[in-house]
C-alpha cells in the first residue's frame, strides 16, 4: 500500500510541476492561437491528474479538506474554461 501512495504522491507532484512550468507559457502566448490552445490544454490536463490525485490522497488519509479543495478548484476551473475549450480550434 504505502508503495502505491508514493506513486500516486509521484504523479500528483510531477503533475503540479507540469501545470507550474507549463502556465506562464499558456500566459504569454498570444490568444487564439495555436500555441495558446495547446499550452492551455496541457495545463488544463496537468491540473485534472493533480485534482484527481489529490482526491485519492485525501481518500487514504482522511482528510476531508484536501478533497475539497481539490475538487471545488478544479471544477471552478472546467466551469470557466468550458466554454473557452468548445470554442478552440481543432
């Protein structure tokens, strides 16, 4: 067990890192282009694996306020860029 934990701390803290690195790019890119779009749906994906991650942290330890925030972040976040992602070129 505490082997899988450390491998889900692995991919919660390389994602955040990723989600770290990658968000000043999606930043300064010019918008509506296509590095913009790309940059962002990296992020974007960086920050699911790190929501959902954390989740499941929160599940084996239970820590109640970890979970919530995860997930009100997150979902606060697919809410505001919903519409932005529908609208990005293919």
């Amino acid at each position: 067990m505490n082997e899988t934990v450390a491998a889900v701390k692995f991919i919660y803290i390389v994602a955040g890192f990723l989600a770290f690195v990658v968000a000043p790019s999606a930043l300064v890119a010019a918008k509506g282009r296509a590095a913009y779009w790309r940059w962002g749906r990296l992020y974007f994906w960086a920050m699911a694996i790190v929501a959902f991650t954390a989740v499941v942290l929160a599940v084996w330890r239970p820590l109640e306020w970890l979970a919530l925030i995860a997930v009100s972040s997150f979902l606060l976040r697919v809410l505001r860029l919903s519409r932005a992602l529908q609208r990005a070129p293919v």
